[in-house]
C-alpha cells in the first residue's frame, strides 16, 4: 500500500482523469505486490478503478467510505471483508500528493492457500480457521487448514459458548483440541470475522502414546511379577513363619507341638528344623527343672514342694468327701552323729536306703516323701488317729535290721510324729507344723511315736493365751496348793504332805495340773510357777511351827528348776526368811526330770544336798534312770510310782516290783513311799513290806488348806493334840520331854 501511495508514476496516474491510465497503473502495481483485489477512490468516495480476482466488484461501498474515513484520520486503515464469500484483507492508504488526492484500498485473499502458508509460520500442529460471526449470531467457518468437519464441529462449539481470547478445549470427530479464538477488525456493519488457532491435543499426545504402551505394558508387568512374588514369598516365607509364630505361642502356654508342615531346604527350612530341636530341648530341660523342683535329688523321693501339692489335693477334696488322711513324720535320730562319723557320701546312701525301704512298706494309699535333711514323711491317705499308730508302729519295724553301707552296719532309730486332717489340722503348713511337734514329743516316748495333742503343743495359740493368764492368776490368787497327806506307816499317821498345785481359772475353771504344768515348762512360765511354790510352801511351814503342828512339806521341782544353778540360793533365802529350818522341806524331783540332763541335774542336785536340803525321787520306776545313777544321787527318799500301786493288792508281779524297790531304796539307804494307795488292804501289804510313808486317796485326796486342818483333827491317819504330843515326845526321847507331855495330857484331862 505504501508503494502505492508513494509511487510517482502511479501517483501521477491517479491525478489524470483518465480511467484508462488509472486502470493500467493500478493493474500494473497489483501485478507487482501480488494483491488479489485493488479499488481506487475519488476522495468523494468513487471508485475510479477496480481490479477483482473473480470478476465480482465489491458492493460494500458504505463501508469502504468509513474505512477511507479513518485512513484519512489515521494516516491508514484495515478490515477484513467478505466479499462473494471470500475474506479479503484491506489496507486503505492515501495517494498523496501531498495533499490525499486518492485513496487506494488493497485486497489480500484470505483462502486456503494464504493460510497454509500463514500456518507455515507456525509452530507445528497449530491449524487455522477463518469464522464469520452472523447477523443472526450464527458462526460459520470460512476457511480452515482443519478438516471441514472439524472445523464445522468447533466452530459449532464456539456458537454455544461465547468466549474470545481464552484458551478453551474441544472435542471433535473423536480428537481433543485446545483453541484460541481472536476476532480480527472488521468494519461496522459487517459481519465480524475470527481467526481460530487450534491444535490437535492427539497430535500432540501422539509421539508420547509408544511410551504410554511401554509404560502401560510395564506397569502391567510389575503387576503381574508383584503378585506372583507375593505368592511365592507368601508360600515359602510368611506361611512357615506364621506356622513357626504359632507354635512358639503354644510353647509360651506350655504346649510342645512340632512344626511339621514345613518343608523346605532353604533358610527358613533349617529354621524350623533348629526350632523342632529347640523344643526338644526346651521340654528336657522343663522335665528336668519341674523334676529338680519337685523331687529329693538324694533319695529320689518326692520333696516337701511335692507333698504339699499333694496334700493340698488330699485338702481339696476332704472339702467334698470328708475324707481323712494323715502325716507321718518320721525323724531319724542323731543323724547329724552319723553324718560327722561316716562322711556325707555315706550318709546319703544311708539315706536312698532308707528311702527304699520306706517305699518298700508303703501301700497305694502311702505317699512317701523327704521333708528335709534328717526327717521323712508318710502322708497316709484314710489315716486316722488309731490306724496311723499301727502304720507308726510298722515304719518303727522296717528299722529294726541296721542298714549296710559301705562295709559299715549302721543302727538307725527315728522317732515318728503323727497329725491328722481334719482332727489335728486342715491346712499343709499346720499338718506338718503339728506332726513336728509331735515328732519332738516322740523322742521322749518310750515307744518314740506321739500322735499330736494340744497337750503337748506349747506353740497352740490357745495354750499361749493360757500361759498369760496363768501369770496373772499366781499374782492374783487363783493358783493355788492342795496338800495330800504321806502317812508313817510305822506311826500309822500323818508325818508329811506333798504340796500339789491347783488352778481354778475365772474363766474356765478346773485346769489339770498336768496340761499347764507341761505348758509352763516348754514355755518357761514354769519359774515362776516354782518361786510361788516355795514361797507358799516355806510360809505354810512357818504357821505349822508356829502352831506346833509337826508336818514336812514335800514340793514338786520340775526339770527345768534342776537347769537353774540359783535354785539351792533362793530356797535357802526363803527358809531364812520365814525362819524354817532345811529338815522340813522335801524336794520331789521326778527320774525323768534328772535324766533330761543328768550331769547338770546332778550338778544342781548336789549342791542342794550340800547345803542341807533333803531330796526324793518322784514316780520312781517310770524312767529310765540305771542303777548307777541311783547310786549317785543325794537322795534320801524314793516315791514308788503309782502305776505299781494302785493295784498292787490284786496284782503279784506289782507286789514284787514294790517289794524289791522297797528293799533296793532301804539298801542303799533310802526312805521309800509308795503313791497312789487307793484301798486299805494295799495299804496293809505296803505296812508288811516295810515301807516308810504311804500316800494315796485312801488316806486322803489332795486337800485345800482348810480341809487339811478338818483332816489333821479328825482323821484316823490325822495329826491332832494328842498324837502330836506323842510324838513330839517320842521324837524327843528323853525322859524330861517325855514327862512334859504327860504333864500337858494330865493337866488338860
Ligand atoms: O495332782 P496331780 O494331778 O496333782 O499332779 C500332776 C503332776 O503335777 C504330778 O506329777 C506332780 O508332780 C506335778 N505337780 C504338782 N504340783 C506341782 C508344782 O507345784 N510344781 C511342779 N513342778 N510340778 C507339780
Ligand atoms: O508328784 P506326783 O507324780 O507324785 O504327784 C502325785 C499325783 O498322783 C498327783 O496327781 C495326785 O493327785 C495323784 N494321786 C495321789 N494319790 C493317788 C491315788 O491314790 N490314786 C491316783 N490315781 N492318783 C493319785
Ligand atoms: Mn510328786
């Protein structure tokens, strides 16, 4: 346009007015830039010349009127017309001259050629499309590098929804495409063009869609080698290690299960394989260490963990049935002596032989146990009382034959203790807490068996209480003496009387002397009990002498008074404190008392004797005390048990006992009573043997102080005004003494 208006030989065409020469300038110049139409106008509007491209002259005159109306504003002016259904881009411009003197408007065709190369230009795979927006609103697509459908399609698409200068998709003969419409400036008045920049998104996908496949194909691959791996590591991983987990929980829960279903060689193979041997271990080693803790690894037998087990199952179900049962504690005596003597290793095979012998005599219904070094037990399921004894007594026999071991004939004694269930206890600990005791008492037995009693029990809660109260009854009076008369058989009364201990408690009343005499001895109460005697004792002699009534006082001391080295020291202190002299206390110490201790019961004895004090020997004949002993104790009497008395006028093999102890106690020089006369005719036997003091409930029972006074005046045996008087007058034997109590008897008649 620009050599159009600026082209000196056109310029001076246009001034002619000639339209031949216009015509040829402006055919001439079309031909040179290529323009596919070319108009001039008059600058009133006309058009001077006209060249077309098909032959069809533009009609737009109105149009090209404005256009050259802003060219002359502007210097220039464009539009995209439409012409005969071609899109043409104008350029107006001036010919100038210098004053405009023309106007020249050039048509650049817009078809499909002018487009393909407009899209040469362009980045590749971007189409374009020419659009007519008409007066009716309706688009329509001109021109288009696109396939006509395509390009009908979107352009469709754009006719629903109004949108310029976005990037906007689209889908069309199964493509996706992104597109970019523009409007292109056209004139007011006709009908708006738009240029459409598409691009096919397939295309543009497509160089990605091999690689989209691979990917696919490698996805799909993976997949597959994934779940076949999963299945193989499920099949020879996770299914035997889930077998292996779950056999290890069984043997948490202490179930020993093999785990057979595996297979394979391989690593987890060979675990299963260690995990089989484990368990094998694991369960020899839990035998051993179960066996270990429930059985006595010298003798075999089972151990006391085991017995009480067992026992607690013998409990339960005396629960339901009643059942009884009891426990044998056999103890072996001195065992510590044949230990020290043999060694140890012997010792224990005196043990497992023992062991043996015991499991020899047992029936089905003896668990057979060892509690502890030196002590075996014999639960006896149904043992009572009375069929326990005679089980006792069988066990005693099987250690009648010495055991060899080792070349050495070793003589076993046991002492056997019995508690029974439900009577003595019902619960493991008491049972065995009370056949111990018993088992204690047994070494005492001559038969070395003692059922438990709660005589014997010093540690019964019960006789513990007991033993407080005791205490507090010798302070408050409730303990007191009765005295039984001894009566000189040669005299034919009452010389003597034996201080007898006697407890009313306020609660219970009458207590046998022999349950807390025994309780006060294990427990220690006994000393005290022993200074209250003496005390008592010694003060009733002072009011005899002071009342002149002539009676020695015989009191019990018991074993453990013959341990304490002040015994002689305070009875002489309480003689000198109530002025009695030594001659009238008698000290009855039993035969079994001294032998608890011989050496140190000798020892105290002597020292008694030495300082004045006269002794006897109590229940004579019961013990164990040898002629040797007798012959060493400072005794000046012998109480014959009442055992060989009682009965001894009915009795032949009593009255020879009675009489040889008579004649062995006068032998050695010894005075000799007998207890427990019960009838006179006894009475009369003991007179004939000679024996000096007769003691029994045939002269009379043990009495309370008051009652013994009663008894002094009025029995035959008793010691009243006159026989005293004889007494007194024989004892003094001489004839002054003898004269006074004559004068005495005279004066009072
Ligand atoms: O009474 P009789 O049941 O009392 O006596 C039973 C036993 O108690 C007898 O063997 C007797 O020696 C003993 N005994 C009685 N009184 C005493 C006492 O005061 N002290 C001791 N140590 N024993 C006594
Ligand atoms: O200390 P000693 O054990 O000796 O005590 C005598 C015991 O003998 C006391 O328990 C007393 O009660 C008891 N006793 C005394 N005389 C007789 C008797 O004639 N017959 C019986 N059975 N017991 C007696
Ligand atoms: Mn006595």
């Amino acid at each position: 346009a620009d050599i159009y208006s600026t082209d000196y030989g056109f310029r001076s065409a246009v001034t002619t007015d000639d339209p031949a020469t216009i015509m040829s300038a402006l055919e001439n110049l079309s031909s040179r830039v290529g323009a596919s139409r070319a108009m001039i106008f008059s600058t009133d509007y006309d058009v001077l010349a006209e060249i077309t491209d098909d032959g069809k002259k533009a009609a737009q005159k109105a149009i090209f009127q404005k256009l050259i109306d802003t060219a002359d504003d502007e210097g220039e002016s464009y539009s995209f017309i439409k012409i005969s259904g071609n899109v043409y881009q104008f350029t107006i411009v001036p010919v100038l001259a210098p004053i405009p003197v023309a106007w020249v408007a050039i048509g650049d065709k817009l078809d499909q050629q002018a487009l393909i190369e407009l899209k040469e230009t362009l980045p590749d795979g971007i189409d374009i499309t020419l659009i007519e927006k008409e007066k009716d609103g309706n688009l329509t697509s001109l021109q288009t590098t696109l396939e006509k459908q395509i390009a009908a399609d979107i352009t469709d698409q754009y006719a629903l929804v109004e949108s310029r200068g976005e990037i906007d998709l689209h889908e069309a003969l199964d493509d996706h495409y992104m597109a970019l419409r523009s409007e292109l400036p056209s004139s007011i008045g006709e009908n708006p063009i738009s240029i459409l920049l598409s691009y096919s998104l397939d295309a543009a996908y497509s160089p990605y869609k091999p690689l989209a496949y691979i990917l696919l194909t490698l996805a799909v691959l993976g997949l597959v080698s994934l779940i076949i791996g999963s299945m193989t590591v499920a099949k020879t991983v996770s299914k035997p290690l889930e077998l292996l987990a779950r056999a290890a929980h069984l043997i948490q829960i202490g179930r020993y299960e093999k785990v057979t279903a595996i297979k394979q060689k391989d690593e987890i193979g060979q675990l299963a394989d260690h995990f089989n041997q484990m368990i094998i271990g694991i369960q020899d080693r839990e035998e051993k260490i179960l066996y270990q803790a429930e059985h006595d690894l010298d003798t075999g037998l089972p151990n006391r963990n085991n017995v009480d087990k067992y026992l607690q199952i013998l409990l339960n179900n005396q629960v339901d049935t009643g059942q009884m049962f009891s426990v044998l504690q056999i103890s072996i005596d001195s065992f510590d002596e044949v230990r020290n003597t043999l060694g140890y290793d012997t010792a224990r095979e005196l043990l497992k032989k023992i062991g043996i012998r015991l499991l020899q005599k047992a029936n089905s219904n003896n668990f057979v146990a060892r509690l502890s070094t030196a002590n075996f037990c014999v639960v006896f399921e149904g043992g009572n009382s009375i069929n326990s004894f005679s089980l006792a007594r069988e066990i005693m026999a099987v250690f009648v034959d010495p055991f060899m071991v080792r070349n050495f004939t070793i003589d076993t004694n046991v002492s056997i203790g019995i508690a029974c269930s439900p009577e003595h206890a019902q619960t493991a600990d008491l049972l065995f807490q009370r056949a111990g005791i018993a088992t204690l008492h047994a070494k005492d037995d001559i038969n070395r068996i003692c059922l438990y009693d709660k005589k014997i029990d010093a540690y019964d809660a019960d006789r513990l209480s007991l033993m407080g109260d005791f205490r507090k009854s010798l302070e408050e009076g409730d303990v007191k003496f009765y005295y039984q008369p001894k009566v000189n058989l040669k005299l034919g009364y009452i010389t003597h009387v034996e201080a007898l201990v006697r407890w009313i408690h306020p609660e219970r009343g009458f207590i046998p002397p022999d349950d807390f005499i025994t309780m006060a001895e294990q427990t220690g109460h006994i000393h005290h009990l022993t200074l209250w005697g003496l005390d008592t004792a010694i003060a009733q002699c002072r009011d005899w002498i002071a009342e002149n009534i002539d009676l020695k006082m015989a009191i019990n001391l018991s074993a453990r008074d013959l341990s304490n080295r002040k015994l002689p020291e305070i009875i002489i202190k309480l003689l000198e404190k109530y002025g009695v002299p030594r001659t009238r206390l008698v000290l009855e110490v039993t035969e079994n008392a001294i032998m608890q201790d011989p050496e140190l019961a000798l020892g105290v004895l002597n020292d008694l004797y030495q300082h004045g004090l006269l002794l006897s020997i109590d229940d004579y004949g019961t013990g164990y005390s040898s002629m040797s002993y007798l012959k060493k104790l400072p005794v000046k009497e012998l109480k014959i048990d009442k055992s060989f008395v009682m009965d001894l006028a009915n009795n032949k093999e009593d009255e020879i006992i009675v009489r040889s102890t008579i004649d062995l106690g006068h032998n050695l020089g010894l005075k000799v009573t007998a207890e427990g006369v019960e009838d006179e005719e006894s009475m009369e036997i003991l007179r004939q043997l000679g024996c000096d003091l007769a003691q029994g409930f045939f002269i009379s029972k043990p009495l309370p102080i008051a009652d013994l006074y009663e008894f002094l005046e009025n029995s035959p045996y008793g010691l009243n005004e006159e026989k005293r008087s004889i007494h007194k007058a024989k004892k003094a034997d001489s004839p002054g003494a003898m004269i006074k109590s004559i004068e005495r008897r005279l004066s009072k008649n």
